[in-house]
C-alpha cells in the first residue's frame, strides 16, 4: 500500500471515528435534556401536590372549627314540633355556628358547603358562602360570593352520625334533615387530584354543640 493509500485510509477512519463521537454526543445530550425535563415536571407536579394537600388541610381545619361551634337552635313547627336548623344533604350541608371574628364576620353565621363547579377535566371544589344571620333563620342578611375550602375535587359526599331524635339510636344517615338535634359527627368522603393521580379522603368532623 503506497503513502497516499494509507493516509487516505487513516483519514477516512478519523472521519468515521468524528462521526461516532459527534453521534454519541448527540445521543446523551438528548438523554440529559429529557432527563432535565422529566425530573422538572416531577419537581413540578410535587410542588402543586403540597400546595394543594395544605389548601385541603386549611379548609378542613376551617370546616372543623365551624362545626365544633355549631348552634342547636331549634325552629318551632306550625304542629308544635321542633327541628334543628342543620340542613344535611349527601352534596351539601347548611348550619349555623357561632364565629369568634377572625376569618369571617363575629357573631352567628349561616354556613353553606356544597361541591360544585366541575369543569370538563372532571375536578371541581368544595365551596362556601358564610354570612352573619338573624336567629332563627337560616338565610343570610347579605348575599356573599362562594369561596373555595378545598379544591381540585373529583368527588364528594357527606354522611352524618347520631340519633336524628331524642330516643333513637345513633347511626349513619346520607341525610340530616328535620331532625330534633345535631348530628354527632359529619363525615367527608373524597377523591381529590391532588398529585399524578387521584386519592381518596376520608375525614370526620366532630359536633360539639348540642
């Protein structure tokens, strides 16, 4: 093999050799920006996971405190029959309670809970409208705007607990309405995004008023 011969082959191994460098080099910096990537949208979805388990966290801390002040204020029927004015229902709950003026106004509240709001992605929010009343009334004395308590909530229900009237046994019910006295502990069971997939809730709030 003459001189040229041999450079040209060397040459042209050098180039194959550039090649596969410039090849491999491509190669994982792909891999490293998908990596990058990967790693950012986990870092991501982590941090709208914590945000949204603690705004779950303030809204329950919220709803407990609610209906550990809830009022056993009775309504006479035109019979002569009573009932609490504590509308339970599996999607929505409505109460009176007393507010000590930090969040909200001070003095007796009308409390409205409800889901609503579900949107085309399938999560919605745990809602309420809380307003100073008269007593006696479940309706507020001004028509306040609903505000979120817990969001991004695929779904809801709540269930009660306690003796609906005075006598009978104590059990759950998917509703607490017409009843004498307050139930003795409400129930929130849900499904919420809180992550890269849903997770089930399960919370219990206690009535202490009775």
């Amino acid at each position: 093999m003459s001189r040229r011969q041999r450079k040209s082959s060397s040459q042209g191994g050098f180039v194959l050799a550039e090649a596969l460098l410039c090849v491999i080099l491509i190669a994982l910096t792909v891999a490293l920006v998908a990596t990058t990537l990967t790693f950012g949208r986990r870092v991501a979805d982590a941090g709208r996971g914590r945000e949204r388990i603690a705004q779950m966290s303030t809204g329950a801390q919220a709803l407990a405190g609610w209906l550990a002040r809830a009022l056993p204020v009775q309504q006479v029927g035109a019979g002569g029959g009573r009932r609490v004015l504590f509308e339970g229902q599996a999607s929505r709950l409505t109460f009176l309670t007393l507010s000590q003026g930090d969040a909200q106004p001070g003095g007796i509240l009308a409390v409205t809970v409800t889901f609503a709001g579900h949107t085309t992605g399938g999560t919605g929010a745990l809602v309420f409208v809380a307003a100073p009343v008269l007593v006696g009334t479940l309706s507020p004395l001004a028509d306040p705007g609903e505000q979120v308590l817990i969001g991004h909530v695929v779904t809801g229900q709540f269930r009660y607990f306690g003796a609906p009237a005075d006598g009978e046994a104590p059990r759950w019910l998917d509703h607490w309405t017409q009843a004498s006295r307050l139930p003795d502990l409400v129930a929130l069971h849900a499904t919420l995004a809180l992550g890269a997939r849903p997770e089930t809730v399960d919370l219990t709030f206690r009535v202490f008023a009775h």
